[in-house]
C-alpha cells in the first residue's frame, strides 16, 4: 500500500495538538452531526473550509470537484501529469487537486475533455471514484458480489464499484437500495472518505479510539448494508450481510494461525492442520509444499500458507473475483465471474487445478478460496419448487444465500423439499454426491436456428404485459417502463430478424430483456444497447447506436451469426461452442457473459413468457440431439459422396432434428446460415429428452 506522506502526518498531529480542545470547549454547527467523524477528519486533512458565512455547509450536496478535492488532500496527493479539463481552468478554486486526482487515476471526466466540476455528484459517481482510490492505495478488494434491490439501476460499468465500497463497508443502502442517482451531502461524502482513509490506516478524528463512525444517515450508516437484490423479482433477492473474505478461515479466532511458542512454525512457510467440528485446529509446520504435501495422511487435513489453504484432499473452489480460465478441454480462454463455485482436482504450490461445468483448467491461488467440503457454510443448490426449477445461490463474501430465480419446469427426478447440486447445470446429485440424473432444460440448450410460434402481434402483447408487471413493483429503474423501455414494439422487427437471419424471435427478445433490464437498463436507454455489446469485464466501451433496430443487427450480423452459431467461428475468433444460450459446458455463455448462470437466466425469460402465452413452444417442440464425436460433418445430402457443409470441431454440440426417417442419417436444421437441407450420421448423435 501506497503510504501516505510521513511529514504530512507529523503535521497533522501537531495541527491537532491546537485543535482538539477547541473542539472540546465549545459546540459548533458539527457537534452532534452524524457525519462528525468525517467532517472533523477532512477539517483535520484542510480539505474542508468554511464559507465566507462561516459555515462548514455539512447538509449542502457535495459537488464534483469538491468531492475529488477532498479525496487528493486525504491521500495527501503529490504527483501531477499534463492532464487538463476543458471546464476546470487553472483559476478555479479546486484546480490542483483535480489535476491531482486525474493524474492517480481516480477522475477520468467525460468523453468530451470536460470534467464538470460544479455539478452535483451521485452516489454511484461517488462509488467509482473510491474504487479508483482504493486501487491506488492497494486496499484489497476480495470478492465483490454484493448487490442492491435497485441494482439494475446502477450504471452497468459502475456495479462492481458498487460492490466494492459496500463490501469494505465505506458505502452502504438503505433498506436494500443503494439510489445510485441520489446526490450526496458534504458530510456523506466526509463519512466515505474517512471509512476509506482508515482502511489505509489513517483514520485520525480526533479521538483516541480510532472507531469506525456510524453515520446515523438512513442513507448510509445501516449496519445491515442493505439486503441487495438484482432488482428483478422474478430473480429472487440476496441479502448483503457484514463483508466477509470469503476464505472459510477468516474470522474464526481458532484460524489456524501458528503458535507463535511453536518450534515447528516459527520458520515454517506451510502448515498442515485438521478440519475438527469445521474449523481448522494443529499446527505442524513445514519448509516446503513439498515436504507437507508428503506429510498429508488423512482425507481430514489440509495444507494452509498464511492463513489461506492451499491444498485439500476434497471440496471446491470459488472465484475471488473476475478471472479468465484457461480451458485445456477446448484450448481457450474463459472469462469467469468472481464468486463461482468450481470442482476442485487438485493444487500445487502455485495453481489449483479446477473443472468448470467439464472445462479443466488451472487458476491462480490468489484468485480462488479452497473450501472443503467438511467446511462448507452453503453451496449453490437446486430445488423443484411447485414444479418449477429453481435454482438459488450463495454469496461467500457475505457466507449467506444471495439470490436466486426460476428458469423452467422440474425434471421428474427432483422431489420437492429435497436439495440437488450440478456442476454444469445438466448433471444433478444429492448432498452426498450421489448421482440422481440428467436434465437438459429445453430453452436454455434450443439451437437458435428454431422458430418461434408467436406472432409479432403476441410478442407486443406480452412485452406491454411484462412491463406493466415490472413497473407495478414501484421499483425507481422500472417507472414508466410502459411508455419508456426500449422493447416496446419490437414484435414485428424480431420476427423480420427471425425470418432473414433464421435466429430464434423469442430467444432474442429474451436476451434484451436480461441484459437490458426490460429495457430500461442506462445503457438501453442512453445508448440503444440492449445486449450489452462491447460492455466488457475488463474495458467496458460506451458505443451509441443509432437505433434500437441498428443495435439488434449489429448483434446478429457482428457477433451471433459469424462467431456464436456458426460453427467455427470468424478467424482467430472461436466463439462457436454450440448455438444454444447453454452454460458454460456449452453455447453462447461458454464466451459471451462471465456469468456460469447467464444461460439459465435467459432461457428463464423464454419460460415466463412462454408460461405467460400458454406453452405454444414447447407444446409443439423440437427434437434436439447432441453430437458425440469430434470432427463430425454435415453435409447437403444424406451421402459421404459430397462435400461438408461444414464440420462440427468439437463433440457435445446440440442440434435440432427435423427428419429422422431417411435411412443412416439425421435431417437437421444447418447451424450455418443454409436455406436447404442438411444431414447428419445417426450414428454419432444421440436424442436427448428436454424438459420443458
């Protein structure tokens, strides 16, 4: 961690050698606030002045040059670049500091060079500006999967922000929102910065316990941080209890930290220790992995290197935050989202070695935390509730259930009140690891190539019907959703999609709906993005569009039809794992989203909707098939004696079956874009039963 300057601090503290008792001596417009604590720290830091009245002005709404002055003088800001604003003149009274602020990192402005310094700052620009702080203090992080009910109305970029400054506890909600719009006080913005500056372990107020404050501000000083929720109610709700590491170690005063009176660890780099009634007891220290690695002889034990295991004997893994997994399965990257439960295979000193729904691949330590089964406080499961799937999730930065949401019918194997597990989402076993069968839900593994039923006249009414739905919720990103989303009367121009480019009307509107938050998600509404193109993990761009119909074919014609379905995919781009929304084992969420759950959440879109206009899909549904072999071609006529069509790289691909009487072969519909017919040998796929 960057630290802060040592002279600054000297002066500080004798600055307050002076100041202190005329705080004690008499009351001021502070004494009492229930910002105090921080108002006083950036009284302490010069950052906050009186006004020519005389006043602090804690209750007036902090501005954004304010704001980034404020964060410059408590990180005690030293070094500047030539970055300038085309509105922040070098006379204006925040100047230096803004250029301070833009030079770590912290501001960046708008797209065109001006940085708006006078306007009133909202919480979530509040909220990206300390993430960046935190990042130049190299405060760490952890898992960042808190979420707010009005989440969805959060900039899509600024989530993890968001996420961020409420799991370290320096933002938090009010009964579960987070009102990413509403503008903050003075002495909001004074709290915030003075919870981040004691993360860096400069929290002086003045008073000699160093306590963290309590704001006593219904906006931001509940405890509980707000129970999040994704703001969908057809997915569930998730609560953001006290920040926790994630690690099933910390915060358990028995640990594991060695005895320091111990011999065996005084030198020792890794240490084995037993799991006993879920905790970790022992201490027998080793110089290298290799040498407690040897030591390990029971199912029981587990080798621990600062506090962090870092080999088992059994459990799974979960994801500290983003990352990409190399898959050796199909020899690519896979973006991964933080908090994703994965198989563990085994570790080194270095890796783990994990499986993600049958992608094998290796991940850092320092990405994941290693649970053992014997130590699991929960675990994403899923239930038959009243016949439905439903598949509910778990938080481990918060150890509690976070959400969860329905996505279609139960398969006839799950029994209702009873619990099931799957790695990939098609492979289901009971708490004991027993196998209990496979089901693959019929919207979320439908090629693409299918053909909706509706109309664009039952799309438009379901639409309106959805909205209406949504903006009853009196939730603030859905008001208005009826005359303002962007899906409104979109029934004509997804069947016209659907009858050139040969793509699923349901399934399109289907993925609207997710990413663009029923069409009413910022970038829906400012930009005309409703799939979330170009919004990326790790560089998210703001491309506009010129219209809603210009952003569907930009989906279709830039990136389903060439890299998604296709199989094959463009040059250098291999995207194409299946022309199903699918999972991670396969389909569009293999490469498109870094969430495992991505698909299922789509394909739970086309089952309300389905359930909404009576079924007419999947009353009347297609066959589908699975190849099972590499290298598999399909080809224009049911013979070996022309040429493929194209080739089927890998083997798991789903196909839809449109004849299955000619002798030897499949009549299939072509994943590429083929207006006749094509075939496949029956012999290397194999039907599959859909639930639905």
């Amino acid at each position: 961690m960057k630290k802060l300057s040592i002279i600054a601090m000297l002066m500080t503290l004798v600055g307050l050698l002076f100041w202190q008792p005329q705080l004690a001596s008499a009351a001021d417009e502070l004494t009492g606030h229930p910002h105090e604590k921080g108002l006083r720290y950036l009284i302490s830091k010069n950052a906050l002045v009186k006004d020519a009245k005389g006043s602090y002005r804690p209750n007036d709404n902090v501005t954004r040059g304010e704001f980034a002055s404020y964060l410059a003088k408590a990180m005690n800001l030293q070094e500047t670049s030539d970055i300038v604003f085309k509105d922040v003149p070098d006379t204006y009274l925040h100047a230096k500091d803004i250029k301070l602020a833009a030079s770590a990192g912290i501001i960046t402005g708008y797209g065109d060079g001006s940085f708006k310094p006078n306007a009133a700052i909202s919480r979530q620009h509040m909220a990206i500006m300390l993430e960046r702080a935190i990042d130049y203090l190299e405060i760490p992080k952890g898992t960042s999967s808190i979420t707010f009910k009005d989440n969805a109305s959060i900039i899509k970029d600024y989530r993890q922000a968001v996420a961020v400054g409420a799991q370290l506890g320096i933002i938090q909600g009010s009964n579960g929102y987070f009102m990413p719009n509403k503008n903050a006080t003075i002495g909001q913005a004074a709290t915030f910065i003075h919870r981040l500056m004691t993360l860096a372990d400069d929290s002086n107020d003045g008073n000699s316990n160093g306590d963290k404050p309590n704001t006593g501000d219904p906006n931001d000083g509940n405890s509980n941080g707000g129970k999040p929720n994704t703001g969908d109610p057809n997915n569930g709700n998730s609560n953001g209890g006290k920040p926790n590491t994630g690690d099933p170690n910390d915060g358990n005063s028995n640990s594991g930290d060695p005895n320091p009176g111990d011999p065996n660890t005084d030198s020792s780099k890794y240490v084995i220790k037993e799991i006993s009634n879920g905790t970790l007891v022992g201490n027998q220290g080793f110089a290298t992995f290799a040498d407690a690695e040897k030591a390990m002889t029971k199912n029981t034990q587990v080798i621990v290197q600062n506090d962090k295991i870092v080999k088992m004997s059994s459990g799974y893994v979960v994801t500290n935050n983003y990352v990409a997994l190399k898959s050796e399965t199909i020899n690519d990257s896979i973006g991964v989202a933080g908090n994703t439960e994965m198989e563990y295979l085994s570790s080194d000193e270095t890796q783990v070695k994990v499986r993600l729904a049958g992608q094998v691949g290796y991940l850092k330590h320092a990405d994941v935390t290693l649970i053992p089964f014997a130590m699991s406080k929960g675990r994403s499961y899923y239930t038959n509730e009243n016949g439905e799937i439903k598949h509910t999730l778990y938080d481990y930065k918060t150890n509690k259930y976070s959400s969860s949401y329905v996505y279609g019918k139960a398969p006839s194997f799950m029994k209702p009140g009873e619990k099931y597990y799957s790695w990939d989402g098609i492979s289901f076993t009971n708490g004991n690891g027993s196998s209990k069968g496979d089901a693959y839900n019929y919207y979320q593994f439908l090629p693409a190539r299918a053909t909706t039923q509706y109309t664009a006249e039952e799309i438009d009414a379901y639409i309106m019907q959805k909205l209406a739905e949504m903006e009853s919720t009196g939730i603030t990103l859905y008001k208005d959703a009826t005359k303002k989303s962007k899906l409104i009367g979109l029934g004509k121009t997804l069947k016209e999609i659907e009858a050139k480019s040969q793509i699923n009307a349901m399934l399109i509107l289907s993925l609207a709906q997710h990413e663009s938050a029923y069409g009413m998600s910022p970038h829906a509404q400012d930009l005309n993005n409703l799939f979330g193109l170009y919004v990326y993990d790790t560089n998210p761009l703001n491309k506009k569009f010129d219209s809603i119909v210009a952003n569907i074919n930009e989906l279709v014609d830039k990136f389903l039809q060439p890299n998604y379905i296709t199989p094959g995919g463009s040059p250098g781009k291999n995207f194409a794992n299946g022309a199903v929304i699918g999972s991670k084992a396969l389909g569009f969420n293999v490469k498109y989203a870094s969430d495992p759950y991505w698909g299922a959440k789509i394909a739970g879109h086309y089952y309300r909707a389905e359930k909404a206009l009576g079924f007419k899909d999947a009353n009347n549904p297609y066959t589908i098939g699975i190849t099972t072999t590499p290298g598999l071609n399909v080809r224009t006529e049911a013979s070996t004696g022309n040429s493929p069509l194209f080739t089927y790289a890998r083997s798991g691909m789903p196909v839809i079956i449109t004849n299955s009487a000619t002798n030897g072969w499949y009549e299939v519909l072509s994943d590429k874009l083929h207006t006749g017919t094509a075939f496949v040998s029956k012999d290397y796929v194999q039907v599959i039963n859909t639930v639905k």
